[in-house]
C-alpha cells in the first residue's frame, strides 16, 4: 500500500466554504507527475459523475458510490411522495441508507432549489470526510480529495441571479412557444 503523504501535503486544504483552489484538470496535471498510471487512471475514473456500479473501482469510491445512488433514490421517493405517486419498483427494492435519507430529508425541506443544492453539497462534503476516517495519506484520501474539489467547483457555479434569470428566459421561451409571440 503506497503512501501519499508528501502528494496530499503538497495540496491546499479543502474547505465546503472555500473556493476551490483550482480546477479539476489542474489536480489531475498536478497528480500525474507523482502518481503512476494505473493510480491516475484510479483516481480520473473517481468521479461525481462516474455512478456505473458495473465498472472496477477503489473500494473507497464504491462506498461513495453505492450512499450517492441512495441518496438520489431518497430524493425520488420523497418526490414521488410529494406528488402523491408510486415509487417507481426498483426504487423501492433498493436499501436505502440512513445517512442519505436523512441529507435528503433535510433538503427536501429547503426554502428553495439553491438552498436545497447547498445542503446537498455539504453534505456529500461531509460524508466524504467521515468516509476517510482511518484512511491515512491513501490512494483513498487522494479520491475524496478530488470528489471534495468537484463538490467546491461545482457549489462555486451556483449564481443566484444567473438561476432566477435562466428561469426567467426559459419560462419566456416556453410561452412563446405556446402562444407564438
């Protein structure tokens, strides 16, 4: 088992309140010159929006993996619930877990759908750093580093004005294409 100490030392803290210190194509260049192949390819197959349970992963990610699935099967039912429909039947096969259901709970309750995303971005964040527990300058550090980054980047997109204003342009376009104005 490889020890990254010098690598995860040499990168700047993460924080979910933080800007994100860089993006991730710069991590990866960074990570290149000090990992070797099959760890790079570990770590760029790591990835928020990597949810194929079919593929070999690090068991670290699998975990990640298998509580994001959960996570997004909890929002679904407390939609269908919302709506007052059936979950769909592989929904309701599937285990969810506690940890998820409750960041799902917690969100659903929001103000708004950015309030909503942000509730759901710290808590990935979260759980990602309770997930390293016991993990000590791994391959699985160097992981939950780059989901933590993509967490930041992706909070660091959110503009409230720019979604009020998107919304706005969308909901236009659809009564113009509606009444032809």
């Amino acid at each position: 088992m490889s020890s990254y100490y010098y690598l995860l030392a040499a990168l700047p803290y993460l924080s979910y309140d933080g800007q994100a210190p860089f993006l991730i194509e710069e991590f990866l260049s960074f990570v290149q010159t000090q990992v070797d192949a099959r760890t790079l390819k570990i770590i760029k197959s790591s990835s928020l929006l990597n949810l194929d349970l079919r593929q070999r992963v690090h068991p670290f990610f699998r975990r990640y993996q298998l509580w994001e699935i959960s996570l997004r099967h909890s929002l679904a039912l407390l939609r269908a619930q919302a709506l007052k429909r059936e979950a769909e039947s592989h929904l309701s096969e599937l285990t969810l877990q506690t940890e998820a259901l409750n960041l799902a709970r917690l969100a659903w309750q929001a103000a708004d759908p950015l309030a909503a995303e942000l509730i759901l971005g710290r808590g990935r964040f979260q759980f990602l750093s309770d997930l390293e527990v016991g993990y000590q300058f791994s391959l699985a550090n160097l992981i939950s580093y780059r989901l933590k980054l993509e967490i930041i980047l992706r909070k660091d997109h959110f503009k409230e004005g720019l979604g009020q204003a998107k919304l706005l342009r969308l909901g236009l376009e659809l009564f113009e294409g509606i009444f032809g104005t």
